[in-house]
C-alpha cells in the first residue's frame, strides 16, 4: 500500500528527533523503521506501532486495535496496534509511544535472532581473511 507523500512527510517531521527514519515496504504496507529498527507501520493513513507484553495495555485501555489478517482460514493477530486518535496531535507523547515500540522491536525475539546471526557473520568473516600462499 503506498503511502502518501503528505502523510509520509508527516511522519518524517514528526519522528526525525529519534533518528533516521525511513519507510520500506512491510508485507503491502508501509513500514516504518526508526534507526534501523521496524517500529510500525502504516495501513489507510493509521499508524500500528510494534507492542509487547509490557506495552500493550496502554493500546488497548486507549481502544488500539491490533492488527489481524486471515491465514490459512484462521485469524491471526500480531503485536502491531493501531495508535489512540489523540496522540496525532500529540506529538510528544506520540515520541515517547514510538521509543516504546522500537524498544520492544529491538527485544522481540526475531530481532534479537537477526543481531545474533549478523554478529556470527561479522566474526566469521573478521576470522576467515584471505591468508597469503607460500
């Protein structure tokens, strides 16, 4: 799903005080990273940010709703919820909930999988330099 240019520019401005911030496409939607990490992303100019076990009260007390799709005839629910209407105005706050959902992007166990294996990659190759023949 393409994102708007006004809505895109939207979040730039408001999201560039946390770092580099790009958008890339994320399973037909845009997503959105913030440093390299996948915070959220946006479906219909709404904006799902990454929850865990800590965060999600917070969605849900505020009326978030989870991003579902349907998967082999089952309903599957993710951790991506759908921000309070409230906090588009809200930029600040919107600041504090985007640091949240790159916190627990950074935690979630796909990421810390992905870090573990680009680390190995990087010994590995720091090890294995071409060694001169005799």
């Amino acid at each position: 799903m393409k994102l708007s240019t006004g809505f895109r520019d939207y979040l730039f401005d408001l999201l560039s005080p946390l770092g580099k911030i790009e958008t890339r496409p994320f399973f037909g939607l845009a997503g959105i990273k913030v440093d390299g990490a996948m915070v959220g992303f946006v479906r219909d100019e709404k904006i799902y940010l990454r929850t865990d076990a800590q965060s999600r009260a917070s969605y849900t007390d505020e009326g978030g709703k989870p991003f579902t799709f349907e998967q082999g005839g089952e309903t599957i629910v993710n951790s991506y919820y759908t921000i309070p209407d409230r906090l588009y105005d809200e930029a600040d706050e919107l600041l504090s909930w985007v640091r949240t959902a790159r916190a627990a992007a950074l935690k979630a166990p796909s990421a810390v999988k992905r870090r573990e294996k680009n680390e190995r990659k990087g010994r590995k190759s720091a090890t294995s330099k071409k060694r001169p023949r005799a």
